[in-house]
C-alpha cells in the first residue's frame, strides 16, 4: 500500500505539483534572498523553489494549459478564500454580505493601490479589464467629429466600443498599425504623431498586446498626449502583475486591467485606476448619486454582487507579493525561453513574432509556423496531447499565442516542444 510519503516523493519525480500547505510560506523565505539580476535568473532556474509554487495550485495535470493569458486558476489559498466567503454571505446574506462581506473592499482597494503605487482613492473594483476601460471609453465627454486614436492590436472589446461610441455619437475612430516584433518606441510614436489632429481627444492602447505580447512604449505615449492636451487611456490587462512596473513608471492618468490573469485572483476580477484629479470627469457606466462625483467608488455602482470574489483579490495580491514580481517575471521569461529557444532552432519555418528583448516582450510569446494554419495546430496540439494553446489571427499575422504560468512545469514546457517538433516533421 502507498503511503503519503511515498506518494508525494513519487509525484515529485513525475514533475506532478502535489499540494503543500507550507508552499506559501516558503515562496516568502526564499524571496528574500535575492538581490542582483544574476541572482534572479538563478531563481527563474531554481526547480526545487518553483515545485512550491506548483503546489499551491490544484490544477489538472492532464491537460497543459498554456494560455494563461486568457485566464489562469487561481492558488488554493485564493480559492479557500472565497469559497469561505461565499458560504458566509449565504448563511445570512443582507447581513453577512452587505454589512461585514462588502465593507472589507476597502481593505482590497488598499492592497491594488500597494501594489500599483497609488493612493487608494484612485481605485475602482471591477469585474475585468474589459469593464474598466468600457467606463473610460463611454464616460469620457466627447463631441461629434473628435477624435480617438488607437491601434490595430487593441484587445477587440476595446475596439468594438469606440466603434459604437462612434456610430451613437460621431466621433472619429483612427486605427493605426505597427508591425511586430517591435523594438523600438518611435516605430509606434512616430505613427501616432502621423494621426494627431488639432480634433485628438484620446489615445487608447495596451501596455502589452494581447495578440503577441508586445511591449508598448506607455511612458513615450503618454508624455506626448501630455504635451498635446490628449488624454491616454492604458488597457493593462497584460501589464499588471507580468511585468514588474508602478504606476509612476508609466506616469498614467487611467490604467484598466484583469486581476485573474496574471496576479491569478479570482475569475471576475478587475479594477480601474484614474488618477484624483481626473475621476470627475469620467462618467460611470451606471448611474451614481451627485454626492459620488469625484470618488473613485462611483464606478463600482452596479448593483448586488458577490463580495467574495472580490475580496480573495486579497489573498491573490499576498501570493504575488511572496513571490515577488521581479522573481515572477524572470520565471515566466524563462518559460517562454525554454520552449522558444528549442523550436527557433528546430525549423526555419518557426517565426517567435514576439521580441525576446527585456522592455519589448516578457512572458507571452507569439510562434508562427510557416504554412500551416494556427487552427489546425491548435486542434492537433488539443486532440493528440491535450495542450491547450490560443489560436490567434490578425490582419497582419497568424500563430499560437503561447503563455506558460508559475505553477506551469518545465517537464510540461518540454512535452510542449516535443509536440511541436513532431508537428513540424509529420504535419498536422
């Protein structure tokens, strides 16, 4: 008969993350430790720290989910969270949710803007990305004939707004585009600066694209709207908790981004940043009392909703935090580099479309193959290995966006490239 002992030393061996209760604990100790960059790559290489981080998950090791990017589970400790908070509110929900479940926002509130590095008050809890830049989109005063730039690799709800703020009220949508692997800021700036009118009221982009993981250059963008009088609006669904950055770094006025992505809360998770002095002149999606004009919590206005979900925010933000985002990051490079690296060199018809640069591309990469089509690789790495992948095409380009997580292991990173491989020799 298996013991426990014996069950874990085995599932170890197969690369299987088998829970440990002390593995929050221990991603603390060791974050500690590091200092230099050389000291970080040594830590993205260290398996026997990340077997920790592994086993704060309880995830299905049968299929390889790689596409983290569209949403990742979340830690047990993040999950036992909730499911403790949802069972309390439902014991006695006017009393349990609404007068002791909500209230504690304020501590979540507090905890994004720790990590964002903003005052608390520059903080709205949302559902996801989509519903933080939707309040920018649709609550900023606009006249018939001004005009919003964006580009062609701004995540499609974002676009699809615009283009209903531009059939109900005449304003004037410019798309621009740019080719990738971008590596250099002026690519992007010099076409947005092609597109400013005396008419430009806003600039809306993504700090990373979801499409290939693109770095964008947010710090130039927003210094030129500055100085043009347009307002920029960052979609930071693919920044926060990826990339390791504060809000100064960007000198943003409205950032929007999803929370069960890559801090790794619970699915439904978002919030929306505007800066103080800025909230006033943003209408809510939803109709809020006078008295809220110029609090950050008149976004949040949507009617009764669970609070569970939203306070686990919590729990995912103090995970994040024992890992540490500059450790964080450095993983998740690493994980793209094992599988890049390999697949690079096993076939001249592999394109990474994504820059391998530091700054221009981090832990989402875009592969293309040439001559053969991204759904069918999907299907094949789907049907014949049970790897999940995202299938992407654009205008532009076609491929499989690939986005490994920290509880991913290298043993699945590998089997990952050895279907790849097989893929390239017999086709799919």
């Amino acid at each position: 008969m298996t013991d426990r002992r014996t069950f874990l030393a085995g599932a170890a061996a197969l690369g299987v993350a088998a829970f440990r209760a002390d593995a929050l604990a221990r991603a603390a100790g060791a974050g500690r430790d590091l200092g230099s960059l050389d000291d970080l790559a040594a830590a993205a290489r260290d398996e026997d720290y990340w077997g920790q981080i592994q086993r704060c998950f309880d995830t299905d090791r049968t299929v390889i989910n790689l596409n983290n990017g569209g949403v990742s589970p979340a830690p047990n400790d993040v999950m036992e969270a909730m499911i403790r908070d949802l069972r309390f509110a439902n014991s006695s929900p006017v009393q349990n949710m609404w007068r002791v479940s909500e209230p504690r926002a304020e501590s979540v509130r507090r905890d994004i803007a720790r990590e964002f590095g903003c005052d608390p008050e520059e903080i709205a809890i949302t559902r996801n990305a989509s519903e933080a830049m939707e309040a920018l989109i649709f609550g900023v005063d606009l006249k018939p004939g001004d005009e919003v730039i964006h580009t062609d690799q701004n995540y499609p709800r974002m676009q699809t707004s615009w283009q209903q703020r531009a059939r109900r009220d005449g304003v004037v949508v410019k798309k621009i585009s740019f080719p990738i692997p971008m590596r250099s800021p002026d690519v992007l700036l010099d076409r947005i600066k092609e597109a400013i009118t005396p008419r430009t009221k806003v600039i809306e982009l993504p700090q990373v694209t979801n499409w290939s993981g693109q770095g964008m250059p947010i710090r130039e963008v927003v210094e030129l709207g500055r100085e043009k009088g347009i307002e920029v609006f960052v979609d930071g669904a693919h920044g926060f908790a990826h990339v390791p950055f504060r809000r100064d770094d960007l000198g943003c006025d409205y950032f929007g981004s999803s929370l069960h992505k890559w801090l790794m809360a619970p699915i439904g998770t978002g919030f929306l940043y505007v800066r103080k002095s800025k909230i006033k002149s943003i209408w809510p999606l939803m109709g809020a009392d006078p008295p809220l004009d110029e609090d950050i919590r008149k976004f949040e206005q949507i009617g009764t909703h669970p609070a569970a979900n939203h306070n686990a925010i919590s729990v995912a933000a103090a995970f994040h935090r024992a890992i540490g985002p500059e450790r964080k990051a450095a993983r998740l490079i690493h994980l793209r580099d094992r599988w890049a690296a390999p697949l690079l060199e096993a076939d001249p018809r592999v394109k990474l479309l994504t820059p391998l640069e530091p700054g221009w591309g981090w832990g989402i990469g875009l592969l293309s193959v040439e001559g053969v089509d991204c759904g069918k690789l999907f299907g094949y790495l789907w049907d014949k290995h049970r790897i999940v992948i995202s299938p992407t095409k654009h205008e532009q380009f076609e491929g499989i966006r690939v986005s490994p997580s920290v509880y991913t292991t290298v043993e699945e990173i590998d089997i990952f490239v050895d279907a790849m491989k097989k893929a390239l020799a017999d086709g799919v």
